[in-house]
C-alpha cells in the first residue's frame, strides 16, 4: 500500500510547495509615524495629504537631489510675463479604477483648491483662468508666479470624476478606498486600529513597485514608536520635516538591524516675533533678545547636537543661495546692555525690567505644547535678563488663532522644508503679510521686505534670484523678524532588511521614488 501511495504524498508536497513560490505572502512595507491623521478626509486632514502624496501624485517632485522634475508633467512653458503656464500632461496615468488621467483632472483640481481650500488662498486671488484641452492644460494668473512649479509639488491632483460630486470636501469622510493616480492607491483608512493601507494601483504604467502593500502605522508616543521599531514590529520611521527622536537613536544602532539615514534639514526652530503689534515691533528690544539666547544649549538639549548653532541669515546652509552671515551670538551681558540703552530698565528692582514708558513689561510667549521644553529654556533666558514671560502653552488650534490675531508676543514654532521654499523662496511664505495659512506667521507689512519678494517672483534670472535671496537674508539678519533657535539634522532609522531608500529635500524618505525603488535584501 505504501508503495502505491507514495508518488501521490510526494507530488502533493511538490503542488503545495510550488503554491507558496507562486502564491507567496505580499511584501509589506510597514512605516510607524506620530504624524497623527485625525479624519478619514484626503482633502482635508493635513497629515493624510502628505501621506497620499504617493497615490494622488502633484504636477511636479523634488528629486534627491533638490531638482523640480515633472511628475504628472512631460513639458511645460512659461509666457514671458510669468502670468500664463501651459503644462503638458503625461498621457500615461490611469486612475485606479481604471479611468485615463487628463489635463481636465488637472483644471479641476486648481478650481477646486482655491474654491475650498481655505490654506490655498493665493490661489484663489490669483487664478483668473483654466484652459484644458486632451492633455495640455493652461492656468492663467492675475500677476507673475515664478514659482508656481514649486508650489505644486504640494497640491494632489484629484480626479474630477469623484471630486466633482463633493460638495463639501472638508466635511467628507472616506474610511474606504480613494481613487488615486500613483503606483499606490488609499486603500483603507482604520483610525480606530491606527493604520492607513496603500494598495498597488492595477493600472500603473510606470516602474513596477516590489512592494506589494504598504502600512501606516500611527502613534501617540516615540517611546512606544521605538519599541516598535527595536522589536522589528515596522520597518522605519516617518515623520514629516521631521527627525527620529535623537535621544532613541543609540538604542536602534545597537540592535545591528538598521541604518541610520543622516539629511541636513531645510526647515528649523525658530523664534517668531509679533512685530505687527506689541513690544516687539521695537527693533532694539528684538536684537537684544537676540543675545539672550543659549543657542548651544538649545542645540544640545533640543536636537542632541545633531545640527548646527543657527546664523543671523536665518536660511540653513542646506538650501541652494544660503549666505553665511555669521553666527547668532549668546551674550548676556551685551543684552542687559541693549536692554538698557533702549530703555528696558529696572525701576523698582524687584529683578524685572519695565518698558520705556516705566510700564511693567511681560511678553506673552504663545507656542504649541510639544515645544514645551524649548518654552522652558527661553523664558529661563529671559527671565535672567529681567525680562518677564507668561507662557501660553496651547493646542494647534487654539495656536493658529492667537498667532492670526496677533495675539502674542514671542511664538516658537518650525518650518518645514518645503515652508522654506515656498512663496519667494528663503522663508519668505513664512513672514510675508500677504499670505495665508495655519503655519506662516504673515507679519512682516514692511514695503522693502515685500518688494524683495515681489522681485523674487517675478523674475526667472537665475543671477538675479541669487542677488534677491542674499538681501533677503541680509533683511533678516538686520531686522530680525524671527531668530533660528535650531539648524536641525533629520535623522532616520531604515531596516536593513530593505534597500533602495532615496530621500528628498521635501518629503524625506516618503515619496514615489523610494516606494517603486524599495527591494527586500536578497531579492532581483
């Protein structure tokens, strides 16, 4: 009986075995991020948005080495008064349900943006015009925009056949599939288990991903997010314009399971001053405060030396037209000086300096909660040159408010890579009082600040833009609109079971070119 029976086990196991070749497990990237989404909202949720970066593709991409190519864009022109862009639209991209991406997907995502976007709000000024016709779309503006193909790196394109019957995309909610453009598409949205699936587009054309599905996985917490990563729970780490807390880095260096990808960061801390209204519209009080700070010790405590002490040009040397300027300059002394000499003095002695007008002076310092240590470190500062602080410790929402009514004095917040592109170029979308947004502080009404920018915008000479850019940060370092507490490094632990990581100026490690490029060790 045995001999009979046994040419049937043995080609039983050689089907079973050759089933798990040809029917293997999906290969499954998995990202752990404290990026908190909030709703099931892709066109509202500010961190769902980035991260359908790589399924709902922009018209344009930062590649790794800081260059605009075209993503969605094959070709594009710019008429000579910068005021009209014509863009030429892949014709290789299909939706994932099988519809063909066009220029009118194109057309209708600006009309959409600028109707119900309330951060888009330049856009809805400025575009006057959208032509679209097959694959070739023109959008026409009201005044020059130089850097329009920047600012869409960071608009997803929607397609208008879904979009178009959403009356009211801030309220809508999608806990299932979004229909998306890139080599990934939203395919589920679990805020409950704290998990957002990517699923392969069908209908992409492009370099074919290895990658079979990738998860996101949310936390509250970094410590929790390292245990993860030390017990091989995700794959690497996530958090946008931002680094892997630099105090866990030892800790995921010693497991001997990951590298640590190491990218000078865009963005930064920064120290915003109202000088719209308040104390600090004075320049002297701002350039005293301006040597009250222990820029090393911020460094140290805050970014465990992974970075550089800040310059007085405020820009990182990480973008293209930084000027050395010189360091910022922790002098204690030379601010009691400044203080004094610009009136701040201390009339009563009881330790704390009044206003010129003999007024006792506390500064109000508004800043979001996770900066509460940071908060800490400068009202010490101040606090020993005399200066009195009342801290407003607040959430994101309550943050933007008060920084909207100009209801502070000192605020301390970051700016993201792209932040520090967008607008003019070097900051400038972050103090021009003509934007909108719920991270710029739009304070800055001064005519020669705007005309810079203006410039700026309105010229495509590359000479000329290098000029414009070191007077903008020689605006900075003269008039001290803000003050860099941080020029940050983005560290980030990657398995070492994956390889094909390309980071970005931009996005960092999240972005098209590392999900197509990313292989498991080992495989062809």
């Amino acid at each position: 009986m045995k001999s009979i029976y046994k040419p049937f086990v043995y080609l039983l196991l050689w089907l079973v075995l050759l089933g798990t070749v040809a029917f293997g497990e999906e290969t499954v990237l998995r990202i752990g991020t404290t990026n908190m989404v909030q709703s099931a909202n892709a066109f509202g949720d500010y961190y769902l948005t980035i991260f359908t970066k790589i399924s709902n593709l922009t018209l344009f991409r930062m590649n790794a080495r800081g260059e605009l190519v075209g993503q969605l864009v094959t070709g594009y022109q710019v008429s000579a008064d910068n005021t009209t862009w014509h863009f030429e639209i892949a014709d290789d991209l299909v939706w994932s349900d099988g519809t063909p991406l066009t220029a009118a997907d194109v057309c209708f995502s600006m009309e959409y943006y600028a109707r119900h976007d309330p951060q888009a709000g330049w856009l809805k000024e400025t575009l006057v015009e959208t032509h679209c016709r097959g694959n070739e779309a023109t959008l026409k503006f009201n005044k020059p925009y130089n850097n329009l193909d920047l600012e869409f790196t960071s608009f997803n394109i929607l397609p208008s056949h879904i979009w178009s019957r959403i009356e009211a995309p801030l309220q809508y909610r999608n806990t299932g599939a979004y229909v998306g453009s890139g080599p990934f598409y939203l395919a589920g949205v679990d805020l409950n288990a704290g998990v957002l699936t990517f699923k392969k587009n069908p209908y992409w054309r492009r370099q074919a991903p290895q990658v079979d599905k990738i998860e996101i996985h949310l936390y509250q917490n970094e410590d929790v997010i390292a245990l993860a990563l030390e017990r091989g729970h995700i794959d690497t780490y996530y958090k946008y314009a931002g680094s892997y807390p630099y105090h866990n880095v030892g800790r995921l260096e010693k497991t001997g399971r990951f590298d640590i990808l190491h990218q000078m960061n865009t963005g930064l801390l920064f120290l915003g001053f109202n000088v719209q209204a308040g104390y600090l519209t004075d320049i002297n009080l701002r350039r005293a405060l301006s040597y009250a700070i222990d820029y090393g010790e911020i460094l140290k405590i805050d970014a465990l030396g992974y970075g550089r002490v800040p310059g007085r040009g405020f820009v990182s040397p990480a973008m293209d037209g930084y000027v050395d300027l010189g360091p910022l300059t922790f002098d204690r002394e030379e601010a009691a000086r400044l203080l004094a000499a610009a009136g701040y003095v201390d009339i009563n002695r009881d330790g704390w300096r009044e206003d010129p007008g003999g007024k006792k002076m506390t500064l109000v310092l508004a800043a979001r909660s996770e900066y509460s240590r940071v908060v800490e470190l400068l009202q010490d500062y101040l606090a020993k040159v005399g200066i009195a602080v009342q801290v407003r410790l607040v959430d994101q929402t309550t943050w933007v408010s008060l920084k909207d009514r100009y209801a502070y004095d000192l605020t301390i917040t970051r700016t993201t890579p792209w932040g520090m592109l967008m607008h003019a170029g070097w900051g400038t979308g972050y103090y021009d009082s003509r934007r909108t947004g719920a991270g710029v502080l739009h304070t800055v009404a001064d005519p020669t600040y705007l005309a810079l920018c203006d410039k700026l915008l309105h010229t495509t000479d590359a000479a000329l833009k290098q000029k414009l850019a070191r007077e903008v940060q020689e605006y900075y370092a003269a008039n001290l609109p803000g003050l860099a507490l941080v020029w940050p490094e983005i560290v980030t632990p990657v398995s070492r079971s994956w390889q094909g990581w390309e980071p970005d100026p931009l996005f960092g490690i999240y972005n098209v070119a590392t999900m197509v490029n990313l292989r498991k060790v080992g495989s062809r």
